[in-house]
C-alpha cells in the first residue's frame, strides 16, 4: 500500500492557486484539479485575506466582451417539405454560414471546422 504524505504548499504557491481562480470563465475546481488539491483547500485559501487577490490585480472582462440576452421560446415546427433525417444538425454562424450535417459525424473535426469558420 502507498503511503500519501501530506503536501505542504508555499503562501506564494497558495496565492498564485488562489489568483487563478480569479480569471474570467475559470473555476475553482478547474484549478484545484489543475494542482491537484481537494477544490474545498483552495475555497479556505480564498476566505484567508493573506491569499485573496488583490481586486486591482484581477484581470477584467476583455474589451468587448459581454452577456447577450436570451429568449427561449417555444421549439417552431418545421415545414412539411423539409425532410429532417434523424441524426440532423443545422448550425447557424455569426459570419453568415450556416451548416447542415446528417448522419454520424465526428465532434472533434466540427469543432475544427466550425473554429475555422469563424476566425
């Protein structure tokens, strides 16, 4: 059986897991995975003001970057003459593309593509 010792970690090492999870769309378990620390080490760390980052410091939302708002409504019927295939996607870009796959497809080489399209 392997013994685990415990790990002790630097408050310059503490505040710099700590400053990560500050980023804009990153989350506290993201980097407590990326170090492997159990997610509720890093949550104290955070209510300790020695390892809090300082709200100057912490990078803001980029330029142009901002909610939208949302409306869900209710899912529209499709015309009749448009026959849908049971695997169907349509995808509609911002560039004005738009994609219709049907069938099985890969999801890795859509992501490429649709990344491709909207650089």
């Amino acid at each position: 059986m392997v013994r685990r010792t415990k790990r002790l970690w630097t408050d310059e090492e503490k505040r710099s897991i700590c400053f990560q999870t500050a980023a804009p769309g990153v989350s506290v378990a993201q980097v407590a995975r990326r170090y492997a620390v159990n997610a509720n080490m890093v949550f104290k760390w955070l209510r300790d003001p020695r390892y809090t980052p300082e709200p100057a410091s912490v990078p803001s939302q980029p330029e142009g970057m901002r909610f939208l708002p949302v409306e869900i409504v209710a899912e529209a019927k499709a015309p009749a003459t448009t026959p849908f295939a049971a695997n169907h996607i349509e995808i509609e870009l911002a560039g004005g593309h738009r994609m219709r796959i049907s069938g099985s497809y890969d999801p890795e080489a859509l992501a490429r593509l649709i990344r491709s399209l909207t650089a």
